[in-house]
C-alpha cells in the first residue's frame, strides 16, 4: 500500500462527504469537522455558521455574479450596435 493510497482509501460508499477511512460521514461527524474548521478560520465569534450557510451564499454570489454577467454582455452588445459606421 503507498501512502497515497493510505490518506485517499478507496471510498466504501458514494455520499458526498466521506470519513478518512471512505465511509459516509456521519452528521455528528461533519458538524464537528466543520466546528474544527470554524475555529481554526476563526469564524467562531457571532452567529454560528453552519454548512448550509456557505451552500446559501455560494448559490446567490453564483446567480448574482451570472445576472451581471448577462447584464455586461447585454451593454457591450448595445454599445457596438450603436458605435457601428452608417
């Protein structure tokens, strides 16, 4: 066995989140990984965060970042529409 293959088992199941040793995680196993990684980002103080906080956020910087996007392009194709010689 090499010692990649010792950090990175073969996962036993297909769940998202895996222990160490490629099982499911547990919840009580994922809120304490994600108390550890709070805490050492020291997101401790406050409101506690949760993981459903971060998917929140990820999904609404996404469409606000997608909506500018599209609103950008929208500007842009205006402005060479009008800029173009007659």
């Amino acid at each position: 066995m090499t010692a990649f293959d010792a950090a990175f088992p073969i996962p036993k199941d297909q769940a998202f989140f895996l222990s160490s040793r490629g099982n499911c995680l547990s919840a009580t196993g994922l809120q304490n990984g994600f108390a550890a990684v709070r805490k050492l980002a020291d997101f401790d103080c406050g409101k506690p965060l949760r993981p459903h906080d971060l998917r929140h956020r990820f999904a609404v910087t996404r469409l606000s970042l997608w909506h500018q996007a599209r609103r950008r392009s929208g500007v842009i194709a205006f402005a060479r529409h009008i800029s173009r010689p007659r």
